[in-house]
C-alpha cells in the first residue's frame, strides 16, 4: 500500500532534515496494518529507526536491501 509523506521532500529540499524524518515517520503510522514498510526513497533511509518506532513494524531500506543484496551475491562467488 502506498504512502505518500505530503511535504516531506519540500522540507528536504530546504535542507530541513530533521522536519522531513518526523513528516515520513508521521505518515508511517497510517501502515501499522501492513506487515512491514519499504523506503523504497534512498533519502528516507536515514529517518527508518523513527519509522520503525512510530509504526511499530519493521522496516526495510533501499540501501540496506542493495547491500544485503549484494553480499550475498559475494558470498555465494567465494
């Protein structure tokens, strides 16, 4: 299910970090149905800790997954 953080990227464009993590989080706790949240935004990886806490549910990260990733592909070639 898709969740739009309305305002969130604005915030960030004006550097305001710290608003558009809380904006992200706030929206996260419209999803405590699902049975877990993807930032699929490579700039709302750092406010996932937050996200986790508002939502009560996992979360996964673009850059978490792509490293998991591939290591893993690493792995398997060694």
């Amino acid at each position: 299910m898709p969740k739009l953080a309305e305002g969130a990227l604005a915030a960030l464009d004006r550097g305001d970090r710290a608003e558009h993590d809380r904006l992200v989080a706030a929206a996260s706790r419209d999803l405590r149905d699902c049975d877990l949240i993807a930032l699929a935004q490579y700039s709302m990886a750092p406010a996932a800790s937050l996200v986790a806490e508002a939502s009560g549910r996992p979360v996964l990260t673009t850059p978490d997954s792509a490293v998991l990733k591939l290591r893993g592909l690493l792995v398997a070639r060694s």
